[in-house]
C-alpha cells in the first residue's frame, strides 16, 4: 500500500450506501451506457506488458513521475497522455496503430475490471464496467456531476482529444443498483482467465475480462435504470461533450464522439471506497499561524490533541485536524457558525475548511484558491503530516471522508462540492483500452 496509508486508515468511516434512492427522472433521459469498438495493446507482443505499459491517471502524476514511466517503455500510456506536445499525441498514437501495437476489437464490447488491494486491514474487490456513456449536459441524461472543475485542464484535454481523435482513458462513475446479477456475472468471470493481469505501483492488483455477448443486454439495462455520479472525470467528460459539439457543429450529427469511454461501479457492490482529501497549506510566503489561530476561534472550537486518531473520533462529520510544527489542533464549526452555514454542505470538511478558515481565518480569495499554488492535496494522512515534520508544507488539515448518501444529494441539488472533496480509491488504472474515433 501507498506509504501513509495506515493513517489514513485511522480517519476512513464506512462510506458505502445501503439505502438506495430510485431515480426520479423519465426514462428518456436516463443514462445510456453501450459497448464500445476498443482498441487495446497487443498483449501476445513480448515488448508489451501492463506493468510497463500502464499508467495512473495523467492528473494524478507529478512532472517526475510521469518521466520514470515514459522511460519504461516507448509505448507507455504517458506518451500519448502526457505528451510534450498534442501534436506529438497524435502522432504517436497513429504510428502505435499503423505498427499494431493498437489492435482494434473485431465488434463493440463491454470490459469488467476487477481491482484487489487492502484497506483497514482487509482484502477487497472493486468491479468496474467499461463501455460508452452518452453524452449530455450535465444532469440532462442522467448524469451528475460532483466537484468543481478546474478551466486550465479542460482546455489542455480538448487540445488532446483533437489532436489524437481519441479518448485514451476512461472516467469513473459509479451507480447504486441492489440486485446481485451484476455481482453473479462478476463471479462468473473471475472463474475464468483474464485478458490481462497486472500489479500497479501502488501494489493494487487489476484484472481486465470482456464481457460476452449475451450479457451486454444486462449491464445496458441495469445502468439505463439509475443515476450516475461521476467520482473522476468531471474535466473529461465536459471535454468530450465539447468535442462532440464541434465535430457535429452543432446540429447533433451522431459519430463516435456521442460516448465517453467510461468505467462505472456499483455503489451497493463492496469493493468501493471514498478516502478524505487532505490538505496541505503550501507556498512561498510564510503564513501567521498564532494570528491565524486567533481568528479561527471565532468561527471554531479548537482543541490540542496528541494523535491522528482523535479525528476518527469526533463524531461532526465536517470535523478536522490542523497539524503544525507545533503539534495537532481539532477543529469542529462552531454550533451557531454551523447552523448558519449552508444545510447542503455543513457536514463536508472541504467546504467548511474552504468556507471558514481558507477563507476567514487565513484570508485567501477565491482567485488564491482557484489557481492551486496555495494548497497541495493527498488522500494520505501521513504523506500530509511528513510534509509538515520535513518542512515541505506549512500545515496540514487533514478531513474526513464524504459519504456516499452526501454526494448523491449534493449531486441531485443541481449544485457541486468544492474541489478535492473526494479521493475515490484505488484510481483506475490507464491503457488498458482506447477509445479511437
């Protein structure tokens, strides 16, 4: 597991829905996921293994990182992904298919990705179907967004899928459907060998089976059935929206494009969990931190404690703890400042630490906030605390997680959560397929 980790363990509280809300919307407008045309790496090519091959999510990536897996194999998914330029994308990938390093599938499929790690101590198993999510305005289809979006990097993936006429990896939804027969058909699979299997660097292990043709009518069915909330992707799902726009300029001319290649999991299934993103206060200027603290008493009640654990304790669900050089603060809103804060968002630590400390107490604008050289984020408590031991971070406040039923609503409101309120774990892993127009 990820160093940090089994801090992080300490704050998790068990997120997972067990009530599931039907879908209030007709029909029509409810989600449509369909098998789509992939194209996949030539597994029986020596020079080809998933472990070189595959790559985390390009947002997640440090300029460093992406380096070392670039250097792997010259048919890495960041040369495409993190290219040095999308013109070179676009080449790249083009000399990938002309060579067949990329080998389209005969027909339109769905794929199921299976993802085994550990967490508090346990094995789980996240399942994922990978098809083609129609397209829509957000909410117009089914589809619901979760977190605020950053402009900068939906113009850097527009720029990319116009230079590659492609999607090179899927976002992440998830979905809340009861039944077992998604489960069944799962079980089924993992009784066979899968087309692909491989350990990722953050020690998950992920398994890649298509689906048979006889049960594609049941995934279309069952997702057409419920909502979707997208957990990662929101930037390019938007992206593919707008290409999709250009390409039919306008008039709604149907094309490859009408569907994002997308991975969607089911809430009521185990195996899915949401991490707390903490923060980390970052930045050349040296913040007052005895000012700071003054000030956040009047929002805050703050109270020194000596572990990580006393977090996991406090039972306000917007709680958080501020970590200095000097030791650890709990912070939990005020009862007054908390029944007049917002009745949608009161109980997400994102929003209270952006509302009532970024904010009030350290006096950072939104212009501050939004362009990201203020706050560094991490989903593990630990990696936050060495940060500030070392001397890298200022602080650190560390949150909570979100819980499932709490996103739905948000998501539902027509309204979204502020930026890094969620870490959905594990990430999906990249290049196992390709969506090419």
């Amino acid at each position: 597991m990820p160093s940090g980790a089994k801090e992080t363990l300490l704050l998790e509280t068990k997120n997972r829905s067990r009530s599931p809300k039907p879908s209030t919307l007709p029909l029509e407008n409810m989600p449509e996921f369909i098998p789509l045309p992939f194209a996949g790496y030539d597994w029986q090519n020596p020079d080809i293994r998933p472990e070189l091959v595959s790559a985390p999510p390009y947002d997640v990536l440090s300029p460093k990182q992406r380096e070392a897996l670039a250097a792997r194999s010259p048919y890495n998914l960041v040369h495409v992904d993190l290219p040095k330029s999308y013109a070179q994308a676009g080449i790249i990938l083009n000399q990938w298919h002309a060579k067949g390093v990329l080998k389209k599938a005969t027909r339109p499929l769905f794929a199921v990705l299976a993802s085994r790690y550990a967490l508090r101590g346990r094995e789980l198993v996240r399942w994922g179907f990978m098809g083609g999510l129609r397209l829509a305005p957000w909410r117009q289809a089914g589809v619901f967004p979760h977190e605020q979006t950053y402009p900068k990097a939906k113009t850097d993936r527009l720029e990319l899928m116009r230079a590659t006429k492609a999607q090179l990896s899927p976002i992440f939804g998830v979905f809340d459907y009861p039944g077992g027969e998604l489960q069944a058909l799962c079980d089924a699979l993992d009784r066979h060998p899968p087309l692909v299997r491989f350990s990722s660097d953050d020690g998950v292990e992920h398994r890649l089976w298509p689906v048979p043709l006889d049960q594609e009518k049941l995934i279309s069915k069952t997702v057409h059935g419920c909502n979707v909330y997208i957990a990662d992707g929101h930037h390019r799902y938007e992206t593919a929206l707008n290409f999709a726009h250009e390409q039919s300029g306008g008039a709604g001319s149907p094309g490859p494009w009408d569907h994002v290649f997308a991975c969607l999991c089911n809430i009521a299934s185990p195996g899915l969990e949401i991490l707390p993103y903490h923060r980390m206060v970052a930045g050349p200027a040296l913040h007052p931190w005895s000012d700071i603290l003054l000030r956040a008493e009047e929002w805050f009640s703050l109270r020194k404690v000596t572990a990580p654990k006393a977090l996991d304790m406090e039972n306000a669900p917007s709680a958080s703890m501020l970590a200095l050089p000097d030791g650890l603060r709990l912070l939990t809103l005020k009862e007054e400042d908390h029944a007049q804060s917002d009745p949608l968002f009161r109980n997400i630590g994102a929003y209270v630490l952006d509302t009532f400390f970024f904010r009030k107490a350290m006096g950072l604008t939104d212009a501050d906030l939004a362009a990201g050289g203020h706050l560094v984020y991490t989903p593990f408590a630990e990696q936050a605390m060495d940060a500030v031991r070392q001397g890298t971070a200022q602080a650190a406040l560390l949150l909570k997680p979100v819980d499932m039923d709490t996103l739905r609503e948000v998501s539902e409101s027509g309204r979204v959560m502020p930026r890094k309120s969620t870490f959905f774990h594990p990430k999906l892993p990249g290049g196992l397929l390709f969506h090419l127009f």
